[in-house]
C-alpha cells in the first residue's frame, strides 16, 4: 500500500510564490479599481447612500484634521524660526511656513491621518460584511457589491479629503501666524507680505490636486483590503491595519510621482 506524502516546499516553490503572489495582488486591485471607476461612469449612486458616506467622511473628519493642521503650522514655526533668525531672515516665516502647508505638509499629513481614521474604519466595515456574509448575500440578490458598497465611499473620498486637506492648510497658517505673531514676536505685516510674494495660486492648486489622488488611493486600498478580509475578528484586525500601512505607501508614491510631474508643469509654464 502506498503513502501518499505531501510535496514538500522547495526554493523554486518559494522562490515562484515570492514572485506570483505580488504579481496577482495587483492584478486584483487593478481589476477592482477599473470596476469601480466603471461603475462611477455608468451610475453615479443615490443621494439616500451618498450622504451617509459624504458625513462619515467629511463631517466627522473635521476635528482631527482641524487639530493636525493647527499643530503642523505650529511646529513649523518653532522648527523654522531659529534657522531663519540666524540668517537675519525672521520675517519671512511666514513664506516658509505656508509654502511648506499648502504645497506638502498640509496635503500629506491630512490625508496620512485620513488614512487612519476613514480608511480604516471602511476597511473594517466592509471586512465585517465580507465575515458575516452580507457581501455574498448582495451578490446572491443580484446586485453588484462594487458598486453599492464601494463607489459611495470612494466619491466621498474623492471629493471630501481635497475639501478637509483645505481646512488643514487653512487652520495651519492660521495658527502658525497665530503663533508667530504672539509668541515669537514676528511683525504681521512682513508676516502675510512675503506669504503673498513667494506662494502662487499654483502651489495652492498643486496641494489641492494631489489631495485628489490621495483620496482616491486611501478609497481603493481601504475598499479593497475588506472585501479581501478574511473570516474571524483578526482577519478583520488585519484588513484595517493592512489599509493603513498600504495607503500610507501609496500616498508617498503618489507625492513623489506629482512632485516631479508638477515640476516639470511649472517650468514649463513660468520658466
């Protein structure tokens, strides 16, 4: 009577699964991001399941963005100050404090925390549906789970965190000036005057446009990872802390590729 024993797992095994698996994970979130996006295009949801999302999203998302972008224009007053005074150069803080918001710091940082707060929390919803089956029951009715589920959230998103990364930038000049101006004894005037001389409408734009695209990836990863979850409270644990490490990777990348492509515009237009 033969045995039969189970193959064992050599280098090659390991060596093809280390190459497969990465491969096919994007493959997936490829398809899923083009179903979403075609959805979007077909059929925009209805206000009775927009809203709720647009209020998860945007309104609850208000305080922790209002306080990381006040301590961001903080922080930055205190860090730039002493570089600037040794150069004799005090009074124009405010130029670098503002540019500094609105073009990386206000953006990135808000949509880091975005990050956490909403896509987590979207991970963890849509993994406790994928658990308890009520993914496989919309499906089993005939509806399309991407589209009543994911495009909701990922217009919120998309419309929402460029909205909150403008209050960030907002509230962080406002209290670095706040902070400038009283503790360290920075003339208000000179303050806004350089603000004004050395910011321009594009890199206001700029800040603004990437918030759009970070939104759309904290969407797609938060969406995906829990429609990915796998069965238990850990397998939902996971697709939340997965959504957070993934979409904090994805929103660098996505900076550094807009940095170089909004680069290249701006010479392009002013030389």
């Amino acid at each position: 009577m033969s045995i039969a024993h189970e193959p064992r797992t050599t280098p090659i095994h390991w060596l093809g699964e280390l190459i497969v698996a990465p491969i096919a994970a994007a493959g997936d979130f490829a398809l899923f991001a083009w179903a979403t996006i075609r959805w979007l295009a077909i059929k925009w949801p209805r206000s009775s399941v927009l809203w709720p999302n647009l209020y998860q999203i945007g309104v609850l998302s208000l305080p922790v963005v209002m306080v990381t972008g006040g301590f961001i224009g903080m922080v930055l007053a205190i860090q730039t100050y002493d570089q600037l005074r040794l150069m004799h150069m005090e009074s124009h803080l405010g130029s670098v404090i503002n540019l500094a918001l609105v073009k990386e710091l206000g953006p990135v940082l808000a949509a880091t925390m975005l990050a956490g707060r909403v896509g987590s929390a979207i991970a963890a919803e849509l993994g406790t549906m994928r658990v308890t089956e009520q993914i496989d029951a919309l499906e089993a009715l005939g509806a399309d789970p991407v589209q009543y589920l994911v495009v909701p959230r990922f217009l919120g998103c998309v419309l929402l965190i460029p909205l909150l990364t403008i209050v960030a930038d907002t509230v962080g000049m406002l209290c670095g000036w706040l902070f400038s101006t009283s503790v360290l004894g920075i003339n208000s005037y000179f303050y806004w005057h350089h603000t004004y001389a050395y910011i321009t409408l594009f890199d206001v734009y700029s800040g603004i446009m990437k918030s759009v695209f970070f939104g759309a990836a904290i969407a797609l990863v938060s969406c995906h990872r829990g429609f990915q979850a796998k069965a238990g409270a850990e397998g939902v644990g996971t697709a939340a802390t997965q959504t957070f490490v993934y979409s904090f990777v994805c929103i660098l990348f996505l900076d550094f590729l807009a940095g170089m492509l909004l680069s290249q515009i701006y010479i392009w237009l002013y030389g």
